[in-house]
C-alpha cells in the first residue's frame, strides 16, 4: 500500500469519526490500522468484500457480512429488510458464488412499532425468496430507548463457488476491460431525495438488488475470462475503482461518456453538489474482464433485466501510482479519486 | 440536463480551444487568474488545462472561502460549539479544516458538541424553531454570494420572534481581496505574481453587479471577464481576456449575460446594506489583514450578533510553517510546489485548508489534476 493510501492513526487520543464509515480512505485506513492488526490472516489480508476459502469436504465457499444502517429504514424502491438481503447476496455473488444461506441478526430500539417490524421481515424474506437463498439463523436484541435508531440489521450469509472460478479483487491486469452493470448513483440519491431534511423530489428508485442471476449469466459468458467483479456500494464507482487499483497494482482509464447515468440522477447530483461517481448503488457491479471476452460479455449482460445498460467503460492500465484516471466528456483529463471524508452517512 | 449539458459539450470545447490556441500569439506567454474556487473546481474537474495552449497558465485565487477562514475563526466556532447549550450549524465544508490543537469542527462533534451540516442558512432556523431549549448559531461564511441568504435568515429570525438564533459572521469581499493581491509586495522567495487579467465570478455579480470591478480596469490596466462556472463558460472567457491582452485593452466585460446584470441584484444589495456593515480589518488566510474586506452585523442587529451574545474574542493561531496556503492562495505557488503536498497533507488529512474544501487548489489538483505532475508527487514521495 502507498502512503497515501494508509495513514496511521491516533490510537490514543483519536475518536472515531464520521468519516471512518464512509467507504472512503478513512475507513480503509481504520480497517488497515485496527482490525487488520487483530485479526491479521492471510484470507482477510486479500481485502475483498468476502472471504473465499477451500471446505475440507472439497469445493469452494465463500463467506460475507454486512450491517445495515439506512436510514429512512423505508425509501423509495426498498427497505432496510430487502437491502439488508440484497447486500450481502451481492457480496457473496461478486466472487462468483452461488449464494445459498443467510443470517439475519436484529438491533431493535425499545419502542419501535411492531407492525413496521413486521413489514421489514416481510420484505426481507420476500427478497431471500426471490434471490433464492435461505434465511437459516438469526438473533434478536432489544436495546433501550435512544441507543439505537429504530432498527439495525446485520446479515452474514455463505455460498458456493463454481470450479475454475478465482474471482479477486486483486486479479485485473493491464489490457483487460472495465465494464459497469447499470446506471451509477441511483441508490444514494433516493435515499438522499427521502431524507427529511432535504425538501428534494425525484422519480429516482433505489436500485437495491439481488445480482446473483446477472452474475450467473456472466460466468457462463466470460468462464475464465472473468477477472473480478465488485458492486460499488459506499464511495460509489470511484472508490471500488481506487480499491481495485490498489489489490491489483493497476491503474484504469475510463471515459465518462461511456458511464451510464440516469438524466434524474445527473440532475439531483448537480443541485446537491455531488459527484455520481461517488454515489453509492446497491444493485449494480463492475467487471474486469479479459479484453478478447468484453464485448460477449456486454451482450450477455444486455440480455438480463439488470444488465440492460452494461457498458465498456475504459480499461485497466500499466500505472506505478494506481491512479484511476479519466477522459472528461468535456475532452480533458483528470483523476476519479476517493472522496474524502462523509458524503452521506448510513446510505445501507 | 437542460441549460447545463450545453455548456459542457465536448464539440464546442474543441472548437472553441481551436480558436484560443489560433489566436494566442505563440511568442509570448499569457497568465490569468481565476479569483473564484469554483471555477478553480471546474478547470480541474473537467480538465480544461488540457485544452489551453502550453503558454496561458491559470493562477488559482484565493476565492475559496473555507480556505481564506483563519484558523483563530475556526478555532471559535469550536469553543462555541463546546457551549452545552449552543447548536452550531455550518455548512459541511467547515467540518474537516484544520483548527488549533489538532481539533476540527468534525473531531469536535465526535467528542459529543451538537454541530449539524446546513445546506442552507434556513435549516439553520427551522432547528431553532423546532429546538427553542438550544442556542443554534449559524456559521455564516462566503463572498457576496452567500452573504444574502445569511441576511434573509436574520430577517426570518426577526419576523418569527426567534431569541435562540444567532449568527456567526465572516462574510468576506471579492474586489477587495483582488485588490489586495494585486497591492501584494514580492517577497526574497516568492516571485511577484505577473497576473494579466482576471476571470471573475459570476455569482458574485449577480449580486454585485460589474461597477465593482471597474477599478482594476481603470486604475491597474487588468481586464476582468465576469465568467459562469460552466466549463464551456470558463475557455470562452479566457478566449475574452486573451483578446483583450491581444489588444492591449482593459475593460470589465460579462461573459455570463445569462444571469449577470451590469447594476446586480438591488435587492440583496439594499438587504445586506441594511444587515451588515464594513470590518475595520479581517484576517485573510495568505493574505493577512485586509482593512474593510468583511462584514459583520449592523449595531441595530447586534441581538443576532453571536460574536456579541457569547463574547467571542478571536485569538490569533499560526499556521503550520511548512505549509504553502498563503503563497498558493496568492497565487505565488503551485500547489505541488509544497513540500506538505501530497505526503502529509492530503485531503483526508489536510495541513491547510486548501487541502480541505474542494474548491480549494490544493484539493482540486489532488483530486483531479496530479497525475500531471506525477512525477513531483513521486519525488515528493521518495524524499518524505
């Protein structure tokens, strides 16, 4: 890691901030300097957003969790119930596995309504089923009033991994082709546009969903051709690319007229001042794939219902400094970095 | 995006840096500077530099204001925010600047202060309505642009009855800073700043209008272009300011008539007449004490005065001496001339705050520009 990427941080007289949830260079610095530290092995030290791992049985599994914070806990195209199932299937399925069980663990402030309770575990199982994966264990607590915000979810869940698949963040090399499954930005802003203290409307739906059919199609297309997928939650499409850059000592090249972006999107983005490219989504991904598979690729991913507008986005390149750079739509160039600091807390 | 994509076509981008490349006279070098961090933004952040002939350089101003906000002004919103019973509301840019001791407004909330980001000088008033137990104090900063809004908020205070509401003033002037760059003596290590013209905010004058400017036409021979903040808005100004130096004239035109009229905005001047008068002097991060370049609130309206009703007394706090802020904000330095750059000051962990906001040149060239001089950051690196 680069200096700039890692920061130490100060142990004794620090607070956590809010900018170490914030899927930024905070965060990954805190990971780096705490938890990395104490929990030190060689499957964490990969740095994915799930743990791939031989069973002694034979075959591979993988293993994710995830916390879910949102708030509003409703928003326009979800909840915290089916995103808190949405993320974590997704988690599992970027390493190309096949998702198949999940936990659910319930934080529950006293005197959170029950039937809003209710509507959450519909909805989560509603989105289990139709991902199609089991909801097998859960754990329920109930903490006193003001020490926790309605409701917080937390959701482990373990899948299988097709042979010959070694899907890592790690494995992208110069030539090979960046593709994104969908438009960027949609999730964050409709959360965005349902906060209460920003009087703003949209159409905008979050997008939270399960991409393990997508990703199912695109191991068939690609097979080994796949180099890594990742879904760029927090931080949005610039800091996954960042994150990719670092795993796999490359740098990308990308072109923004070739990101797709929902005109709603744009728009609310420009009022807020935003960047969409650091605005989270939920039910998308990025594809680092072998450039001679790209183009099957796209067109498999065209055929799903949540890959209509995938797109080749630019490439991975040769770069010492990891930069993830980009070719304006204006014609200049410049850099897609991080963003620093909290952009918008408890997005998921 | 309607009346926004137009103004950020590539085609027209190519044909217009086609004319300026054509029309700047190859022997000779051209230096504007952009006073306004938000075109400083939007140079960067669509990559104008690139479509500029080699000989016009940018010399990013200091129209940043988180970035112009000493220390000792930061270091007293967060002795405010410490006050159990003082809410203090800022605009989310305020949050990570640097302050005294390590401390930030961001830290300072970690460590349980009530500080809430604002979007706008009226949720600061509707906490206090909807808080009446809590002093909520309004951050208050920004050039002519935001100092209506923060007007608009004391008016609304006064019409509801609000007695909780206060305002902590450090509303800052555009053409008095320009001036005092222009008046800036060179110092042994810094070179003097050779600027040639000015591109001007256009947000400011539609406030202000364009008379204010006329002064450095007339009295400095530096032609000013009154620019928009898109990027097709920016190249087509400085293709304006090439041809004024190209005719060696110095005139205040307006490049954004869509908005800019020549007289400004009666309105939100008689406002802020009526709210705020002149500081006698204000410290300038880079620029040092400025006479008469702040506002503060009229004694008619000392009750919503925060520096009043909790008797603030700024104490002066010095900046970290390796950093290069004041000379980048006075456009003397680039920002990868700063041996902080890039190694202990990145936007994350800023030294200065034109590391912090992102309208800051420190930032804007971290974030989008420094692959330009990649091999500085490397060198930078390796001697760190």
């Amino acid at each position: 890691m680069t200096k700039t990427f890692r920061r130490k941080l100060d142990l004794k007289a620090g607070r956590v901030d809010m900018s170490h949830g914030a899927g930024g260079r905070a965060m990954a610095e805190l990971i780096s300097s705490i938890f990395k530290d104490a929990f030190g092995n060689e499957l964490l030290e990969q740095g994915n957003d799930q743990a791939s791992f031989p069973t002694p049985v034979g075959g591979r599994m993988v293993m994710t969790t995830d916390g879910y914070v949102v708030s509003p806990i409703f928003f326009p195209g979800g909840d915290i119930g089916s995103l808190a199932v949405h993320g974590t299937v997704n988690d599992l399925a970027m390493a190309g596995a096949k998702p198949l069980y999940l936990s659910a663990s319930y934080i529950i402030e006293e005197g959170f309504p029950l039937g809003d309770l209710k509507r959450i575990a519909d909805s989560m199982g509603a989105a289990a089923k139709a991902a199609g994966v089991m909801i097998v264990t859960g754990d329920t607590k109930v903490v006193e009033r003001g020490k926790a915000d309605g409701v917080f979810i937390s959701t482990a869940g373990v899948g299988v991994v097709p042979e010959g698949l070694a899907l890592s963040g790690d494995q992208a090399r110069p030539g090979d082709k960046v593709i994104v499954s969908g438009s960027m930005g949609d999730h964050g802003v409709a959360i965005m546009s349902s906060r209460e203290n920003l009087t703003f409307e949209t159409e905008i739906l979050s997008d939270s969903a399960a991409l393990n059919g997508l990703v199912e199609a695109m191991v068939a297309a690609a097979g080994p051709h796949l180099r890594l997928m990742r879904d760029p939650t927090r931080g949005g499409l610039a800091a996954t690319l960042n994150e990719l850059a670092h795993q796999s000592a490359v740098g990308f090249r990308i072109i923004e007229d070739r990101i797709p972006i929902k005109r709603q999107v744009a728009a609310a983005c420009e009022l807020l001042g935003l960047d969409p490219l650091n605005v989270a989504n939920e039910g998308k991904l990025v594809a680092v794939v072998a450039a001679e598979a790209a183009e099957a690729l796209v067109e498999a991913m065209r055929s799903h219902p949540l890959g209509t507008d995938a797109a080749i986005i630019g490439e991975a390149v040769e770069d010492d400094q990891h930069f993830v750079q980009m070719t304006t739509g204006f014609g200049g160039g410049r850099i897609v970095d991080w963003l620093a600091g909290e952009q918008l807390p408890r997005i998921c | 995006m309607k009346y926004v994509d137009e103004y950020r076509d590539g085609d027209k981008a190519r044909d217009l840096a086609a004319v300026i490349a054509a029309e700047v006279h190859p022997d000779r070098s051209y230096a504007f500077m952009e006073f306004c961090g938000g075109h400083t933004h939007a140079i960067s952040r669509y990559g104008i530099e690139d479509l500029l002939p080699k000989n016009v350089r940018m010399i990013h101003g200091p129209g940043c204001p988180v970035c112009v906000l000493p220390i000792g002004r930061i270091d007293d919103a967060i002795r405010l925010a410490k006050r159990s019973e003082v809410t203090l509301c800022t605009y989310a840019d305020l949050m990570r600047v640097p302050a005294s001791g390590g401390l930030s407004l961001m830290k300072a909330k970690a460590a349980g202060s009530d500080i809430r980001m604002v979007y706008s000088s009226l949720d600061a008033i509707r906490i206090a309505e909807t808080n009446p137990d809590r002093q909520v104090v309004f951050f208050a900063i920004g050039f002519e642009t935001t100092t209506p809004p923060t007007a608009v908020a004391l008016k609304t205070a006064e019409a509801k009855g609000l007695k909780n509401f206060s305002i902590y003033c450090n509303h800052v002037l555009t053409p008095v800073a320009m001036r005092a760059i222009l008046e800036m003596p060179p110092t042994p290590d810094e070179p003097p700043i050779a600027i040639e013209g000015f591109v001007g905010p256009s947000h400011v004058s539609a406030i202000i209008g364009m008379d204010p400017y006329r002064v450095f036409a007339r009295d400095y021979h530096k032609p000013v272009v009154i620019s928009g903040f898109e990027p097709l808005d920016v190249m087509y100004s400085i293709l304006m300011l090439v041809r004024q130096v190209n005719e060696q004239r110095a005139e205040v035109e307006n490049q954004y008539i869509r908005a800019v009229k020549t007289e400004g905005n009666r309105v939100a001047i008689d406002l802020c007449d009526e709210v705020f008068e002149l500081r006698d002097s204000f410290e300038w991060r880079g620029l040092g004490a400025v006479p008469k370049s702040a506002l503060k609130l009229r004694d008619a309206y000392a009750f919503y005065d925060a520096e009043k009703r909790f008797a603030v007394e700024t104490q002066p706090a010095e900046d970290n001496p390796a950093c290069e802020c004041g000379a980048i904000l006075r456009g003397q330095k680039k920002p990868a001339d700063c041996r902080l750059f890039g190694t202990v000051c990145t936007p994350e962990t800023p030294t200065g705050a034109c590391m912090v906001s992102s309208e800051g040149a420190c930032a804007a060239h971290w974030t989008y520009g420094r692959f330009r001089t990649r091999q500085t950051d490397a060198g930078l690196r390796r001697s760190a």
